[in-house]
C-alpha cells in the first residue's frame, strides 16, 4: 500500500454556530472553527505530505471536517492522528489564552479545564488498495468515523459532581466564569465580572463562549 484516506472530524458543531446570542457570536463561532479545521489540514500537509481532498483551504470559510490522502511512511497512522488532534487542540489552547491576554483578564479557576475540555475530535484513515474502489472506502471510513462518535467517552468537569454553579446564558452547560453585572448567587466564587466589555447585565459566559465572544 502506498497511500491512506484520512477523515477528521471537529465537535461540537452548536456551540459553535447555533448557540448564538448576538451576530458577533454566530461569526466569531464560524470563523473559529473554520481557522480549526485549517490548522489541521495546514499540519497534514506540511508535516505529512497530505494531499488535501476536502476542503478547500483557499476558502474563507471552512466546514468542521477535512479529508486528505497521506503517502505510507514509518510513521503509523495513530501517530499521525494523534499528532493533528493535539495541534488543533493546541491552536483552540492559544486562541483563549490570546484573548485572556487581550483583555488583560485574571483567569477563573475551571477556565483551562473547559477548554481542554471542549474540543470532541474524532479521526480515522484507511488503506487505499486496489482491489477496493474509492468510493467504497470512503464510505467504509464513514461509518468508522460515525461509529467513533457513537463510542465516545465523556470526560467529567470539575468535582465528581460536575460543574454545580451557574450556567451559561448561551450553552447552558457550562459554569458562567464571566459577567456583565456583580456576581450572582450560585455562581463560581472567583469568576470575574467584566463591566467594561460587551456584556449584557444579565449575562453569564463559560470559558468557550467567552472566547467565541471575543474571537479576532
């Protein structure tokens, strides 16, 4: 064999795009998790040679998925994988770590935690062999994708409770670690108030709403 077909997938899509108060959250959400998936077809190529199928790169706006044939190497597919997966979480890393510098905030205790928490990435690649057409192996890398995400694990926040506070005025499943007014009954007790920024009085952000808030 000489070549793999390689699919990667980037969740959750909805808080994203779809959870979206303002219009600034629906674009900053977009632009986010195209520059996500951009980063992860722009690593396969430079580092492994990938020939990139799907998307387009060249586009300003990217879908959450990418799809790439990568040439045999001595390194094994899980390696490689594995490797994107960590470069993309990396780029989401620096991204909140950018905008808490930007605005010159104090992080609240659980704002690392929910973002290194966030990112669902799901990878699979298959053998190109010419006894299989593309098509069909295309469809067969589908359905290992799809059966990854039904197998998922879920990872708990904070206590063995989970997160108990507040939640967040868009998700609604997260801890609000941001406001616009003081800070409310049951909310974390260090999470910080944010008069100055554009929050509404009534609204609370979690981590990843904040930087989607607040992305470029």
């Amino acid at each position: 064999m000489s070549q793999y077909l390689f699919l990667l997938t980037i969740s959750p899509v909805q808080s994203f795009i779809d959870q979206a108060r303002k219009a600034q959250d629906l674009f900053a959400g977009s632009l986010l998790l195209s520059d996500l998936c951009r980063a992860g077809t722009t690593y396969l190529k430079e580092e492994h040679r990938a020939t990139i199928i799907f998307p387009d790169i060249s586009s300003s706006s990217l879908p959450n998925r990418l799809i790439v044939e990568i040439p045999a190497t001595d390194i094994s597919l899980d390696d490689i994988g594995e490797e994107v997966e960590a470069h993309i979480q990396d780029f989401f890393d620096k991204a909140a770590q950018t905008i808490i510098q930007q605005k010159k905030l104090n992080k609240p205790p659980g704002f690392d935690e929910q973002i290194r928490q966030h990112l669902q990435i799901y990878w699979a690649g298959l053998p190109l062999e010419a006894d299989v057409s593309y098509l069909q192996t295309f469809q067969n890398l589908e359905r290992l994708v799809g059966n990854l995400k039904n197998l998922r694990a879920f990872e708990q926040l904070g206590n063995k409770q989970g997160e108990t506070g507040r939640k967040c005025s868009l998700t609604g499943e997260r801890n609000a670690l941001f406001f616009g007014q003081k800070r409310p009954a049951f909310a974390e007790p260090n999470a910080k108030v944010l008069k100055s920024f554009s929050l509404d009085e009534r609204e609370g952000l979690s981590a990843v709403s904040l930087v989607k808030r607040y992305y470029k």
